[in-house]
C-alpha cells in the first residue's frame, strides 16, 4: 500500500509569515514522528518561499497556477513555482470556480502548463450539491476536459482530488462525505480515467477526499473509503487537529 498523501490547502490563511512558519513546524513534526505519510503544504502565494525554506520533510505545493507567463498581471506562472521549489499545484478547486469563473477549458491549460514544468497538478472535481448515492455525470465531465488531449504517460503524474462542494466546510450546510459514497466515487473516477487511458495507467492516479476533513473522519476515508489520500483545508489550520490528522494517517 502507498504512503497516504496529505495535502494541506491553507487558503488565504494565515495573515503573518510568523503563523505560517508556527503551522509549517508543526506539520514537519508531526511528520518526524509519523513516517509513512506523504504530506503537502499549500501557503498562500506571499508565504511559499519562507513557509518552502523551512520544509524537510512536506512537499511545496501552489494553491493555483496561471498557465503561461508574461504580461498577465495578478498572475503566478509554473516558471515561477518551479523556482522557489514548489512540487505540486491545486488546480480546478471549486471556490475558484465559483469565485473567479475558472471553467473546466481554463484548468485543462493550467494542467498541461503546470505538467510542462514537472509540477505535479492535484486536479479538484466536485459536484455542487448531493445526489443520493449516484456520482453525478459533472464529476466526469471535469476529469475528461481537463486531462482529455494530454499523452496518456503523464496522466499518473496527476493526483485527483474529489471534493463535493456541498462536503466544504466553509460552505452554508456543509456536511462530509462517508466513506461508502467516497469509496463510489474513487471508483467512478477510477472507470472514468480508465476508458481515457487504460486500467493499469488509471490504477496509477492517487484520488484524495475533500470536504471537511477532520481527525474524527480521516480514518475511515482512509480505510473504509479506500482514498489514496485526503485534501484538508480547515483541520490544516490547527496544530492540534494537523497533528492527529497526521498520527491516524500514519497508522491507518
């Protein structure tokens, strides 16, 4: 079995470079007394280079990428990730879908671009409300748009993260997942990426849960849902919860 992949996206959060690097130390030990877990950390943009000095033991990721630079002001290219040592990027997430318009043609440029300079993309699919225990049709169509013309080899450098949106957190209502219907929709997923590029490929692609990721859930998203990994956002902003995120994640 695969090391657990833990992606920590802190959004726009903290608000001083003093709390980011308190976070970063705590996830680093953590992980020095939890081996076996792969562990990501997604700062806000400002914070990636100081938060990315202090990491031996998580990987750099982005929270969004542009895909080309030049003159596109506000922007962040991979050219510019890649040289401060970041070695995954968030793409697609829904709160960018709803807040910035992103469409599923935009992620599918920002995913070729950010495979073009050998970042790993963490692909965010999600439906925006529950549907019983079906996996409704959307969920497909994002994975196809985004990765559809790419050359099947990279496909299994891309992780894929499902996060219904009605499962976030921050959003009105929000309730998680359970582990059975995240377990149906890994295996959706699973079908969706093996018609695109064949089983043994497919096989090869890490599909993480999102959506209000908690110590008292993450072990059965884990095991019972048989997820390859968990995308956290607001657990990852308590040392507490982040810690015992990582402990349970270690010994699952």
């Amino acid at each position: 079995m695969n090391a657990p992949i833990l992606v920590f996206n802190w959004k726009s959060n903290p608000q001083s470079i003093s709390d980011a690097l308190v976070l970063a130390g705590a996830v680093e030990r953590a992980l020095a007394r939890s081996r076996g877990v792969r562990a990501v950390i997604a700062p806000p943009y400002p914070f990636l280079h100081c938060v990315g000095r202090k990491m031996k033991r998580a990987f750099l990721g982005a929270q969004d990428s542009f895909w080309d630079k030049g003159p596109y002001t506000g922007e962040v290219s991979p050219e510019e990730l890649k040289a401060i040592g970041v070695r995954y990027c968030i793409l697609g997430h829904s709160e960018r879908r709803i807040h910035q318009g992103e469409t599923d043609e935009i992620i599918k440029k920002k995913v070729a671009a950010v495979l073009g300079r050998g970042i790993a993309p963490i692909l965010c699919v999600g439906e925006r409300e529950r549907h019983g225990r079906d996996i409704p049709a959307i969920v497909g169509d994002q994975i196809r748009t985004a990765i559809g013309g790419l050359s099947s080899g990279v496909v299994p450098k891309i992780l894929i993260a499902y996060e219904p949106v009605w499962a976030i957190s921050t959003m009105p209502g929000a309730r998680p997942d359970d582990p059975e219907s995240a377990f149906r929709a890994k295996m959706y997923i699973r079908r969706v990426l093996s018609d695109m590029v064949g089983r043994k490929k497919a096989e090869r692609v890490p599909v993480l849960y999102g959506g209000s990721v908690s110590p008292a859930n993450i072990k059965g998203f884990l095991q019972d849902g048989e997820m390859d990994g968990a995308l956290v956002g607001g657990a990852g902003l308590d040392r507490q919860k982040l810690t015992r995120i990582i402990r349970i994640a270690a010994s699952r």
